[in-house]
C-alpha cells in the first residue's frame, strides 16, 4: 500500500511539473493557430521539392517515380533537399550541350541552391518550434531547456515564405523537360512566350 502511495504522489507532482511547463511555453490561440497554418505550408515546401526530384529523376513510362517515391518517404527533409542538389549538379551531363543551355543551367543550379539554403532556414524554424519537448522531466532546473515561442505575426511571415518556396520549386518542374522529353531548362517555354503568335493571344 505504501509503495503504491509513494507511486501515485511521484505521479501527482510529475503531472504539476508538467503543467507548469506547459503554461510557462505561454502559447496563445493566435500562435497555435499559425504554428498550424505553417505546419501546412512547410509540407507543401517539402512536397515541392519532392515533385522536383520526381521529375527530375522519372521517365515517361512512370516506372522510376513509383520507386522514388518509395526512396524518398522515409527521408527527412535536409536528406531530401541533399539528393536534389546532388540530381541537379549532376544534370549537365543530361542534355545537348549548347551556349544556351549550358547558361540556363547554370542559372538553374544557382536557382536551386538559394531555394535549397531558404527552405533549409525554415527548416530550422519549423523544428525550434515543432519538436520543442516542453514535458522532459529534468530534475536540475538550471538545465531545463528554454523556449521563446515567436509572435504568431512572426510564425505567419515564415508560413508564407514556405507557402512561396514549395510554389518556386513546384514551377521549376514543369518546365524542366521540353514535350519530346528533351532537358530544357524551361527555355523552350520562355521561346514560345516571345514569339509573336503569342503576344498577339495576350494582347
């Protein structure tokens, strides 16, 4: 009976300790909410550069996105944004050198690179608030981890650069590859949009 006693205040005063973590982190409706909106937009961020790695990677007959898609599930996300630098470095030698397009690749690259180091920064963000632990039992309170939730205002402005970010990465798929299969860059796009038979259609 003692021990069960002893047992059930451990537990009483285990469950205080938590509650008075959790109502020191101060996280209001406002914050919560938001933390909520980014948490969407940082997996659309994340799905945009699965899309990109997909094509990049898949031929027409879609047998290789199945498989990359089965490669990439268990990957965290700097594993993720890693294979796509790698994929990207390594499509120079994947298409008909020209002056052309040794620039739009070069340029793509250099794209893919800042977009990578942003979407790695909200990251980092995302993780400092996500996977913040406020109910580890720490008995020294020196050694308890501080948390400062950013305002609700801050968390929305990093869910839209997310929201912007997996857009960014999501468009560079498209044009990626000509109709014929063909590695363009998307300049074969950017020819068809200064042609005139389009200026006149947008007029």
């Amino acid at each position: 009976m003692h021990e069960l006693l002893g047992d059930f205040a451990l537990f009483c005063r285990t469950t205080m300790k938590r509650t008075s973590r959790t109502a020191a982190s101060n996280l209001n409706l406002a914050q919560t909410r938001a933390i909520g909106r980014m948490t969407i937009n940082f997996n659309w961020m994340e799905h945009g550069i699965e899309v990109l790695i997909r094509t990049i990677v898949s031929d027409s007959s879609g047998e290789k996105s199945s498989l990359i898609e089965q490669t990439l599930k268990p990957l965290a996300f700097r594993q993720k944004v890693k294979v796509l630098r790698g994929l990207v470095a390594d499509l120079r030698e994947h298409y008909v050198r020209s002056a052309e397009l040794d620039r739009a690749h070069a340029a793509f690259v250099d794209a893919i690179k800042s977009l990578s180091s942003a979407a790695e920064k909200l990251n980092d963000f995302r993780n400092n608030i996500v996977h913040w632990r406020p109910f580890l039992t720490i008995l020294d309170r020196e050694k308890q981890p501080k948390f400062t939730a950013p305002t609700a205002t801050e968390i929305d402005a990093k869910a839209i650069e997310m929201d912007k970010l997996g857009t960014e990465f999501f468009a560079r798929s498209i044009y990626l590859y000509r109709g014929d299969g063909s590695l363009t860059f998307g300049t074969h796009a950017k020819r068809g949009s200064s042609s005139p038979k389009h200026k006149s259609l947008t007029r």
